[in-house]
C-alpha cells in the first residue's frame, strides 16, 4: 500500500529524478500521471518506466487534486452521540468502504445555520458529495456538491432514503389495540416525521372506533416524564413517537404506580439500544438505522457518479417486547 | 467563503488566465499560491494582482498539496454506534474544528487487523495524524504518522488521554461502603482497564475488611444478565466495570425478586446515556467522554504542531443515583 512520506521532499526528489532520467520536464511527467492525452506515447512508456525504476508514484493529495474527486464523503448528523445516528454512520461507512471512500464528519445540532456551517466546512475538503441526516437547511445547503437526504425536513428535498412514518404509526395502532386499548393516546414531538406518525396511528385507532389523546413532548427522556405524569387516568394504551422520550413515560407510569404492561401498554419508536434495556423491555417500531444508512451510502454512491437511482422508501417493523403484552392482573378475590 | 467548483475546468481557465496576464508561466503562479520563496518580489506582487483581478484562487485540494497536510484527522473507534464513543467525537470534533480541521471515521471492530486496515485507508487520504481509542494494535500501527491513543490496551503507547481506571474503582468501594456493603462483587471483563478498576476496587474493600467475589463479563448485557444470576445470595453490593452490562445485572436481580437498592446496591462504570434510564436510575463511575475527546483533539493538535504536551490523565467521579442509596426495607411488624 502507498502511504505518503513524512513530508514532501522525499517525493519531490522522486519527480525530479523520473523527469531527468526521462529527459522531460517534471510537468511532462505530472502529465502523464495525470492521465491527460497531451503526452506522446513513447514519452509516456519512457516516463512510467522511469518512476518504475526509482519507485515513484504520485501523491494522494496530487492524485485526488488531478481526478478532480476527493473520494470524501461529507456526513451531517444532528449528533453524533445519540446511538441511532451512531448506526446510520456504520451502515453508510460499511457501504462507500467497499468503493475506496471515507466519511467526513460534522454535526449540525438540528439548527438550519450550523448544517450550513458544517456543509461549507466539509467543502473545503473537496468532498465528492454529502449526505445529510434530518436536514433543517434543505434548499438552503450550498449548490456546489450533491446531497442525498436521510429523513429531511423539507418533503421536496431530491434524493432521500426514509422510514414509512404513517406505516409505523399504524403498526403500533395494531398492536396497542391487540393487546385491548381502549383509551390510547400519542405522545409526539415537533417536525414532519411525527405528525406522519400520529397520522398512521389516529387513522387505524378512529378505524377502530377508538379517539385518541395527543400529548405533546420534544423527543427528551424529560419530556416524556412530564408527558407521562400528564396522562389522562383513562388511558390504557400509549405509542411515543421515540425510545428516549418512552423511557420518561414509563418512568412517569412507575411513580403513579400504573403498572406497564398489566395497566397500560407502551409502545415506542425507533427500537435504538435502550429500547430492551428499558423496564420493562420495551415494544418499538423500529427504525432499521443501519439499513437507512447503507441505502443513503448507496445512492451517494449512484449520485456522485452520475447514474441516481429513484428515493428509497423503507417499511417498519414492530418489535414486540414486554412493554405491550398485557398480562391479566392478579386482583385479590 | 471559497468553495470548490463543480469540475477542474473553470479553476484550470482561472489559472491560465492569470498567468497570461501576468506575463508569467502558468509554474510561477502556482509558486506564487504555494509562497515559495523562489519568486521575485515584483513578480509575486503583479500575480497577486492579476489573480484578485480575475477572481482567482487555488483549489482545496491544490493548496493542501503545497503545504502538505490535509487538515483531516483520522479518528478510529472500536464502533461508531455506541453512546460513549459518539460523545468522544463530539469532543474530539468540537476542539479540532476551531484549528480549520475536520475528522475522517473509521471503525476498528476491536480487532488489531481491522483497525490496522482502518488506519491504512485514512492514510490514502493524507491525515495529519490519527486519534485511536482503544487501540487494540498499539505499535502494529503503520509508522508514517503520529498518533494519539485514547485508553489503549498497550500501557507503553505514546501520546495517550486516559481515565485513572484504579481511582474509579475506589471511588466504587467507598460508595458501596458508604450504603453499608458487607458482601461485595465484580463484574469485570477482559482487558487492562477492568483489571485497572477491579484492583482499585479490592485495594479499598480489603482495606474494610471485605473480601471481593469476582465474577466474569465481557461488557455486554447478555454476559451481564448471567454474572446477575451467578452472583451469591450472600452478595449484598455489586461493582460492575460497564453500564451496558451493569442493564444485564439489574435485570438478572429484578427476576430474582432481589431489590435494588434495598437488598442489593449497584454501581455501574461509564455514565453513559442509558445509566439514567435503567430502573432504578444507576449510580456510575463517570468516563467524561467529552473531555476525554476535547484532551485527545488538543494532544493531536501539538502533536501534529511538533509540540506535543504530556499524557493525560482524567481523575473520575461517581454520579449517585437511586441504585446505590440503601433505602432500609420495610418488614412487616
């Protein structure tokens, strides 16, 4: 494997060399390194002979600056510590691994002008194109490269891989009223992929006969918590709209002494990390994070070469844990 | 801001232009951008001007060439998905992006040949250095760049960040001590760092006068589960080396109608973001992985400069929460 040296005298000297001992200038050799067609044939041969004889080979940087690509792949997360983000990172870096690219990094803390900061960051380093994760900027990002958009904000944003939100929400319906909600309610959260979520679910409860209560939260264990000790006393079913906010409800639930599942059933979204290690393991529909990443890394891929497949779209699953099997309570004789 | 354009030509054009203007060849330009000293004053000065005229400058790629960095840090992590990681990059990126660099990921499975192919690749792309946590390859690394070492497993690499493991075991001790600890237990894992913490841990516990039973784990819930089921009923205080697997004790006590913190207390190791959701919320020896990032992103900034400071070291601190707080048991009269 090439590696560059220290610095760059060693590979100066090599230029120099190939370039004399070919009886060229050095441009004549960059020339021909840089695969352009304004070199002799014979000249060529003699030079690559020559940079075989003295084991030079061009630069990365050189390299890249002549292909006129980086092989960078620019990578906006809101976060890069929330363990989902974390898993759409792998699935895209296991992808774009395989073509001989690598992942730049930055983070956007879901406002509009820090992405945009972090887009102009990243083009500095030439990247080929970006991929950007719940994008608040959309048609506001810099025009020079190209995107591809994990769950954007913006519904009109080109080139997107994400979950069916109405589809996940009408899952979780199924199984709250599988397991015999009556009462349910939503705890949501603002943006596009929430409301899709409440769709999907208040469409197949009202289908059911059942009206549902819409609790408001912002994603945050806190909020859930609040959202939690704010519940009707009715209530006997409730889908959250993300795993960190359904631990605060749960939570909430334990200190009012309503027990989860024999008094309401929870069913989450997202099924990241903390979802089975909740108590108790929670039910979550679940965001395939990996999978997300490895089609965002995908269409880069078809995007920066020109070819673009058509938007991916990807279907949920529910994952059933404890949290919405309701067991018969034990009620003393 | 300069960003690149969409293709070579237009900056190819740009170049050429001045240089004609200029009345020089298109190679004195580029010494011009790439401040060598080999141009005269005068000349230097009518480039200059006829690139201001024409709205030229060089490209990303072109200039990195010249100075021969590339302002990218290579940064490896065992796996991208996991919460304490993800936080150690958020330090890492906070520190390195006000230096104008920006960081290239890469995974190492925690296995030594993966993370040696890792560091390859980052080397096609010219990093200027590399930040490794938990390098499991030590000095199998290739040699061509400098490296900052976050916990490695060899305690002989240079240019290392890491927690004082033996001090947090304490810091476990006393705490279990302080909720009146009679029978301790570890759960440990392989490597040095638990063996770190278990020592610390034994040091103040025998110091007490109590003798530590020592059950194995290898930081994942499952492995944590089986420790919670193989823990003797005498066992009254448990010290485990990760939180993840701490999930595992918890719930292996919860099955077993074991009471936490009541019968048994819990500490955990890493303070991670799921150490707050566990039921009951779990005490944890805190790795600020933060700091841990912004003290890695700092050494490979003086490092790359060639004025690396000393090793840091991070003294822990235990964040109490429900699961070590003895409550005494209400018996029956």
């Amino acid at each position: 494997m090439a590696t560059p040296p220290p610095d760059g005298s060693v590979r100066a000297a090599g230029i120099r060399e190939v370039a004399r001992r070919a009886g060229v200038s050095i441009a004549t050799v960059s020339r021909v390194f840089n695969a352009r067609s304004t070199v002799q044939p014979g000249t060529r041969d003699r030079v690559l002979e020559e940079a075989r004889a003295v084991g030079y080979s061009p630069s990365p940087l050189g390299r890249n600056l002549v292909r006129g690509r980086s092989d960078l792949l620019g990578v906006i997360l809101p976060n890069t510590g929330f363990p989902l983000y974390g898993a759409v990172l792998r699935g895209i870096e296991d992808t774009i691994q395989t073509s001989g690219m690598s992942v730049l990094l930055a983070s956007s803390r879901d406002d509009a002008e820090v992405e945009i900061r972090a887009v102009q960051h990243l083009l500095r380093h030439a990247v080929d194109g970006c991929i950007v994760v719940n994008s608040r900027a959309g048609s506001g990002l810099p025009s020079e490269r190209v995107y591809v958009h994990i769950a954007p904000e913006d519904p009109a944003a080109p080139h997107r891989v994400e979950l069916d939100n109405v589809r996940g929400g009408e899952l979780a319906a199924a199984e709250l009223l599988a397991g015999g909600a009556r009462c349910p309610a939503y705890v949501g959260a603002p943006g596009r992929e929430s409301a899709e979520r409440e769709r999907g679910f208040v469409t197949r409860m009202a289908a059911a006969g059942r009206q549902v209560y819409h609790v408001p939260g912002d994603y945050s264990e806190d909020s859930g918590l609040r959202a939690g000790m704010a519940l009707p006393a009715e209530v006997d079913a409730v889908f959250v709209a993300g795993d960190l906010m359904a631990a605060g409800v749960l939570r909430a639930l334990h200190q009012q002494g309503r027990r989860v599942p024999t008094d309401v059933t929870v069913v989450g979204f997202d099924d990241s990390l903390i979802a089975p290690l909740l108590y108790p393991r929670l039910s979550s529909v679940r965001q395939p994070a990996h999978d997300l990443g490895v089609a965002a890394g995908r269409l880069a891929l078809s995007v920066i070469a020109g070819t673009a497949g058509p938007d991916v779209v990807i279907t949920p699953e529910l994952v059933r844990r404890e949290s919405s099997i309701r067991v018969p309570s034990p009620r003393p004789p």
